[in-house]
C-alpha cells in the first residue's frame, strides 16, 4: 500500500514540475555581403531565464549592416515578457530590435534596452527576436559586442489534465477497494 502510494504521489509530482517552459536557440549572425572575418558567438551564460552572448560580427577593419537573431520557442502555452540590451560597440544606440512570429510578420519592435511585455508564443510554435544595426566603420571601434536577453514574468496557461488520468484514478481506486473487501472477507472465510 505504502508503495502504491508512493507511486501515485510521485505521477502527481510529475505532472507540476517541468523544465524551463521558454528556451532561447543560439544566435544567428549575418553580416552584410562584404566582410572580411568568421561571424559567430560565444556564450557566456546561459540560464532559464537570461542567454548571453558575445557577438563576432565578421567585420574585421571597416563595419558595415549586421543582423543576429534568436529562436524562442516554447512547449506550452505561455506569456511573458523580454528584455533586449547589447553593449561593446560604437554607434548601438541607433541599433533595433524586432520580434517576429514564426510566418515572420512583426509583432513589436523598438530600441535596445526595451522590455517587450505582453508577448505570447503557443505550444510547438518559435518566436525571433532580431537586432539589427550597423557596425562602426571607425577601423578602431570594436567589431564585437555582448548580447543579453532576459525572459520575466512568465506565465504558463493552465492545460487541464487528460481525460486518461482521471480514469488511471478512477481504476485505481476501485482496485483498492476491491482488494480491501477482499481482505475483510478473507478472515471470514477461514
């Protein structure tokens, strides 16, 4: 019994506990057509609510358009809210942030620094949150700089319990009432 029990209560645990519902996918970063360089990333934290990155962008001596984006995606049903900063290079201040639905359309956009809240990405779907800019073309300004996007205020949609587990219960507790009258009747019978 003290197993059964056991058991079912670890199903409920389960059910409550998963992992991070919103997951940020590694940068994307494309230069314009003429650099001179290898663009890339590297991280340099990573948590479930905060990625940081800091951004290679391939320009080598002279800057030109440069743009990064990240996929969101999600398992469940959830809204939230995401903050978009970058640091380490001249001329970020003019730099946009868009985020876009998965056929593409823009959803919101605005400056560096802002907080998109109110946003909402269903089970299975991705979201992209796009930085766009142009490198400094000062041969002595940095080509890199660091990205920061932070998830809050998460809120996942309440999804009721499938139909399957309520009958796994019902069947369960009409088992052990079985098996409990059972039990009484036995001495009975002896």
């Amino acid at each position: 019994m003290q197993k059964l029990l056991l058991g079912l209560i670890l199903m409920m645990a389960s059910f409550a506990v998963s992992a991070a519902p919103i997951t940020i996918g590694n940068p994307t970063v494309s230069p314009g057509s003429f650099y001179w360089g290898t663009p890339g990333f590297t991280n340099t934290a990573l948590t479930d609510t905060l990625r940081t990155d800091t951004i290679q962008s391939g320009y080598a001596i002279l800057g030109g358009p440069l743009s990064t984006s990240w996929q969101l995606s999600s398992d469940v049903d959830a809204s939230f809210s995401l903050g978009v900063n970058a640091t380490g290079t001249s001329g970020m201040s003019s730099w946009t942030v868009s985020i876009l639905n998965s056929g593409g359309d823009l959803l919101t956009s605005g400056s560096l620094g802002s907080v998109f809240a109110g946003l909402m990405i269903s089970a299975g779907d991705t979201l992209t949150a796009v930085i766009a800019g142009a490198m400094s073309f000062n041969p002595f300004a940095s080509k890199s700089f660091t990205t920061s996007l932070a998830l809050s205020n998460i809120q996942i949609a309440e999804t009721p319990l499938p139909a399957a587990v309520w009958l796994f219960g019902s069947v369960l507790m009409g088992g052990l009432a079985l098996r409990r009258r059972k039990a009484r009747q036995m001495p009975a019978a002896i």
